[in-house]
C-alpha cells in the first residue's frame, strides 16, 4: 500500500515515509499519519473499532421523507463546500519560479495540483449522485449553500468550512473532513468545535426536517442509506422512489463511469457506496481515497520543507468579496478596481455553472441533445474557463489596506433562489444573454497587459453562447400548432 500513495507522485523522486499504511492483505495493522499529527494520534485512536481505527459512530434517526430530504440537502451542502475548499487550495498554488521556487519545487507543486484535481472531479461525481438520490424520492436539486466561512450555526457543531490556501494547515482540515468514520482526529488550528448539539429525541415526529449530529461524511451518508431503507419497509420500494430517472445526470451525458440512475435501494446504496469509498475508503483501506490522497500530500509537503524550511507552495491569498453577504459577520473587501473586475467575472461565472446544473436537473421538454449540450457546458465552464480564471485571480493584489496580499475567489453566493430557471425558453434566452455578456467583458479584460488570458475565456464564453442560441434557433423554426 506504501507503493499506491507513492504513484500519485510517480514523476517525482521518493521522499522519506514518516508513516506505516495498512498491510494490502487487511491484517489489522493501525495505519499511523505523518509525525506530528494531533500530538501522535494515529488511526487507532478511536476505541471501540475494528483494527483499523474504525469506531462505529450512533446512528441518525432517519424516519421520513422530510427528514430525508433535509439530510441530502446537508450532503449536497457539504459535498459543494468540499469542492469549494478544494479549488480554492489548487487557485492559490504558485505557477512558475519566478514566484520564488526552485524547478524540483515547482514540479512536487504542480504533481500536488494534478493530484487535487484528481479529487475535485470525485467531488463533482458525488455531488451529482446526491443529486440523483433527492431526484429520485421527488425532490428538487440543492445547489445552494451558506456563504463561506461555514462556521458550526449550519452544521454540526466540529464541521466547519473555511477557505484555506494550500499549506499544511489546509491539508490537515481536508483530512479531518475526509477521515473515515469512526478515526479519532483533530482538526487544523483554528477549526476547533463551537458549543454543543442537542440531538433529536425518539419522540420527534418529523414532520418537518432537522439538524442531526453527525461527525463525518461517512456517518451522514451511512445515516441517510439507513433512512431510505427504513422508508422501503414502511411504504415500499415504488413509493419511495418517486422522481423522474430521466431527470437525473447518467454516464451517457457526464462520462463518468460510476454515474447511474437512481431508481431502487439497491442503486441509491451502490451511490452512496461510491461517495464514501472516494472519500474515506472502503471501510477500512483508506489508502486510495481522498483521505489518503490527502495524507500522501501532506507527507511529501513536510518532506520538501524539512529539506527547504522556507518553502512557501502558495501565493499569500486571502478570500474576498465584492460586497458584504447578508449571512457572514467579518469578510475582506476587494479595493483594487482591476481586482474587483476579475472576481465579478469570477463570480458570476460561479453562479451561471449553478444556474446551467440546476437547469438540467430540474429539465422540462429539453431533447435529449439539449440536455447534452447543458451537460457539457457545465463541463466546460468548470475544466476551461474556472480552471483559469482562478490562478488569474490569485495573482491580483487585493488592495492598500492588505499590502502583499492577493485575491482568493470567495464562490460568493448572491441569492441562492436565482440558480433555479424553471421556464425553458426564457431559461436558455437567459443563459445565452449571460455567456454573451461574460464575453463582452473578458474581452475588454484582456486588454490589460497582464490579463491576456481573458481573451481565450472570451472565446469560450461566445461559444457556449453559440451553442444556446443554435438550439433556440432551431426550436423557434419548428411549427407550434
């Protein structure tokens, strides 16, 4: 297993261990993290378990559709949070030497980012199969999240989400989100637990959804598979399973294998064995997950500054807003006009990847290469122009006030209700009039000197627009009567 972590950096030479994995035969051995971490806790902290570490945790009370609705909703939340984080770690990575690396720096940073991106795209999959799973028991898509910093007034009271730029501290939190259930483990400095949570009695009704203490990814997801099967014995399988399939993202559309419909139990259980298998492992063998992934980093990055205690992979960002959202206390400002105008393309390219997701979750009368079209927009907008516009934002300045500092995008949420367009027409009218408009701006954005890459996001903007309007072309040209 000690070779699996080393592949994900192949390219590069082989750094000292500073920890022992599980044997690949499953033989109980504890799979201790890199030195230092939580004052030695290891895998084996949590008592109670298994030999790996793996405490089972009190089960969630699970007992109606409203409940379970509410809980997807969090998972969708959280799934869209860790996504968020993520990108916000790769944005903040240095590019180039002339940014004070040396070459075999930049190449360990760049195989960091390679192997991040790896686990953003398992974000993406697992936030659209919860998706599928609220589709399938007749709910609408949940796109929408709190504004970031996720302090403990959302969430149970030790998950918190915070923007974070690449460094140990980030890798240390995106283990403590990721860890397997049941692993005893602190999280970074700084994201310590607030108050307490006072979980549901047994007499509850539910009628409406509620908050439920639950400690890790695993535990909610584990929580909302119990819930469903608790509903398919008391209703049956047919009145549980109520949503459309056909409104649910497959593999035909976004190309990812593990992507199905969501119609039974059993795929709703196959989905959900996908998301906690990416994230935490496979009950136990944690090695190839996100977590794993995470520890895998983190062991090479506190290799690199042993040799090199003045390595810094991270460009000194900081997140920031336009204006000051309704539902945090205390956020950082953009002075810099440049600035502000780069992160107003950024967020509103942010928000029209929501409003074209939603649009194709909650479809009415798209054909099928509409929804195609839909599909591979959300690709595109996500892989081509995001993928760019960060890095591009994370070199401006922020402003006088924050000398040194540089801009991270803070995925600011505007109104969460304008991602849902539920007419067709005037939802694809609309999609069209935005990539036409981003495209006007970026062009004049690549007009600064130091900005040339806006004209390629231009570029794709006026394509994605091309494509709207060749669909609206061709429907306005079929007879109605």
């Amino acid at each position: 297993m000690r070779r699996q972590i080393q592949r994900l950096f192949r390219r590069l030479p082989a750094t000292p261990t500073a920890f022992t994995l599980p044997s690949p035969e499953g033989e109980g051995n504890c799979p201790e993290l890199p030195a230092g971490l939580g004052d030695g806790q290891n895998a084996c902290m949590a008592v109670g378990g298994d030999g790996n570490g793996q405490a089972p945790e009190p089960p969630l009370r699970v007992e109606s559709r409203e409940e379970l609705v509410y809980l997807l909703g969090e998972a969708c939340e959280l799934e869209h949070g860790l996504l968020c984080e993520y990108l916000y770690a790769q944005f903040s990575l240095k590019r180039s030497v002339q940014e004070g690396v040396t070459p075999e720096q930049l190449a360990r940073i760049q195989a960091w980012e390679l192997a991040i991106i790896d686990v953003v795209k398992q974000e993406m999959l697992h936030l659209s199969l919860a998706t599928n799973i609220l589709t399938a028991i007749g709910a609408a898509p949940h796109f929408e999240r709190p504004n970031f910093p996720i302090l403990s007034r959302w969430y149970p009271p030790d998950v918190q989400i915070a923007l974070v730029p690449f460094g140990e501290r980030a890798l240390r939190h995106f283990m403590f989100l990721e860890r397997p259930e049941g692993m005893s483990l602190r999280d970074a400095e700084g994201f310590g637990a607030v108050g307490h949570m006072r979980p549901p009695s047994n007499d509850d009704p539910q009628l409406t959804g509620g908050a439920e203490e639950w400690h890790t990814v695993g535990h909610l997801y584990r929580g909302i598979e119990r819930g469903l099967a608790h509903l398919v014995d008391r209703y049956g399988e047919s009145d549980v399973f109520i949503g459309p399939p056909n409104a649910q993202a497959t593999t035909q559309v976004f190309e990812w294998p593990e992507l199905t419909a969501v119609t039974s139990l059993a795929s709703a259980s196959s989905a959900i064995e996908i998301i906690v298998e990416q994230g935490e492992g496979a009950r136990g063998d944690w090695v190839n997950s996100h977590f794993g992934k995470f520890v895998g980093i983190l062991e090479d990055y506190l290799a690199v500054r042993r040799a090199d205690p003045s390595f810094e992979p991270a460009r000194p960002v900081i997140p920031v807003f336009l204006r000051e959202p309704p539902d945090v206390d205390l956020v950082t400002l953009i002075e810099d006009p440049l600035t502000r105008r780069v992160a107003d393309v950024f967020n509103a390219t942010y928000e029209v990847t929501l409003q074209v997701q939603s649009r194709y979750f909650v479809h009415h009368g798209e054909t099928p290469d509409e929804l195609e079209t839909l599909a591979k927009t959300a690709k595109h907008l996500m892989n081509w122009v995001m993928r760019s516009l960060g890095p591009m934002m994370t070199a401006l300045p922020v402003g006088p006030q924050h000398a040194g500092q540089t801009a991270g995008p803070a995925f600011e949420i505007v109104r969460p209700a304008f991602f849902v367009l539920p007419h067709r027409d005037a939802a694809w009218k609309i999609l069209r009039e935005r990539f036409e408009t981003l495209a006007d701006v970026s062009l004049k954005l690549a007009e600064d000197p130091g900005l040339a890459g806006m004209k390629q996001i231009a570029t794709n903007f006026q394509g994605f627009a091309s494509d709207l309007r060749r669909h609206l072309t061709a429907r306005a040209a079929v007879p109605t009567s």
